[in-house]
C-alpha cells in the first residue's frame, strides 16, 4: 500500500472512538508526583467538580487554565482538541483517578513549577514491541533467517548495521527497530508528538526523515502518535506529514503495515 493509504488510515483511527485509550497500550504513563498550580486558576469550579467526583467538569475546568495540575502527555491532545473527552473514556478515567487520588487542598497546591519538558517514551514503544510476536535475533542469525525478526541490538548497533550492510550513509544516530521481511530490511522510528512547537517540530522532522528513506532492499517508516493525526485545519503537522512523502502511521497500524510485506 501506498504512504497516503496510511496516513488516511491513521487519521481514520486517530479521530474515531478510543484513540488514545488504545495507546495507552503502547505508551503508558507512570503516576505522576505532585506538583504546585498556577495563578489565575477557578478555585470554586474545581472544588464543586471534585466534590461530586465530575472527572469531566474538573478535566475540562483545569485544562482552561495555563498550565495543567499533573504531567501527562496525553493532555495536550485533550487541551487542543477537546472533543477527545468523550471519545476516550478509559483515557479520561485514568487521568480522572489521578487528579482524585491527589485531594482536594493538594490540587488545589499544583502547577506552581515550571512545565517540565515532554516525557521520553521510546523506551515504552520497544517494550510493546515485543507483543507482536516477532523475534530478536543477533546480527549474524538475523542476516542469515529467512523468517520475520528483529535486530537485536543497541541504538548504535542498528546504527552501524544500516550503514554496514544497507549502506545508508546519511543516519547521524540509531533507529527504533530494524525488522527483516521477506528478504527486505525496515528500519523504523516511532515518536509521540504530544503538542505542538518547540522539539516536538524537531521530533517530527526526524522521525519523517526515516520515513522517506526508500532503497533497493530497504525502506524506512515513521511511526507516529499524539496530535498530529487530528484532521483539523490548523494542524499544520498533518500537512507537513502529508506532503513529506514518507511513510508515515499510527503505531496502532504497525502490524498491518508488517503483514502488507510479507
């Protein structure tokens, strides 16, 4: 399949129901500590909505004010589109129980420190790779096997495997995966894009710049997750993905995406 039938598909799963609930799968979020709220904030709303445990009145009452209670790298996707809410009910309840669990005089105590920067979660897409069912082999195994499998390595081992055996001179770092399929290397980078601006554009930049890499036994694909895929007319990552000319979907697609080379 072609890189547009992927990316419509993307946007197909992002903008139905449960889309960031069926991350979660993918990129869990530990608890978060506490942490101070900013000025300006509706004291009244918050303590009215947490009294009668409304997850939805308190969700959307702190995600009016500049900065959010917690750090969560699924509420920007919440705060730029709002609708999200009711899609995602399992995502709602879990950051819900974690606003609850905190108290009433703690929340009302949070937000006050600066905005810490985006959560790593790289290390969370490759446990989940393991779920598919492929597996890891080391190098010399993994060159000679004719079945589906993971390089197993470090970021720096698939590094200098595709520049060994693939000859792709122009990688500065590892990917996220080296996978074989018939015959045929994928070299794969996955990135949550949790808001808009700032390193997330960098984020963007390099993942899509895997995703164009085409060659005679090997291809590249971005994986990509978080806000880019709403179909909104200000998202301008949508639009830079869609005229990239990479290879470009959700993780969620991934195995389909595996199966559709074999």
């Amino acid at each position: 399949m072609t890189s547009n039938i992927w990316i419509k598909k993307s946007i197909q799963i992002a903008n139905s129901c449960g889309y960031l609930d069926k991350l979660l799968e993918i990129y869990s979020v530990p608890k978060e500590e506490e942490r101070p709220l900013p000025s300006g904030y509706d004291e009244e709303k918050i303590r009215e909505a947490f009294e009668i445990k409304d997850v939805k009145k308190l969700l959307t009452t702190l995600l009016s004010m500049p900065k959010f209670p917690i750090d969560d790298p699924y509420i920007p996707c919440l705060r730029h589109f709002p609708e999200l809410i009711d899609k995602n009910p399992k995502t709602v309840k879990r950051i819900g129980d974690a606003l609850f669990s905190l108290g009433i005089e703690t929340l009302l105590n949070l937000a006050k420190q600066p905005k810490k920067p985006s959560r790593q979660m790289g290390s969370s897409f490759k446990k989940w790779l393991n779920n598919l069912g492929y597996p890891y082999l080391k190098e010399k195994i993994f060159l000679e096997s004719a079945d589906i499998s993971f390089l197993k390595g470090s970021d720096q081992k698939l590094l200098e495997f595709a520049k060994t055996y693939l000859g792709i001179k122009s990688l500065d770092k590892g990917v996220d995966f080296i996978i074989k399929i018939n015959g045929n290397y994928i070299l794969g980078e996955a990135k949550f894009i949790s808001d808009f601006g700032g390193s997330q554009t960098n984020q963007l930049k390099q993942a899509l710049e895997i995703g164009k890499l085409d060659g005679k036994n090997f291809r590249g694909v971005a994986v990509l997750d978080g806000i880019i895929w709403f179909n909104k007319l200000n998202n301008t990552y949508l639009k830079t993905i869609k005229t990239s000319g990479a290879i470009a979907l959700s993780a969620l697609l991934l195995k389909e995406f595996f199966d559709s080379l074999k």
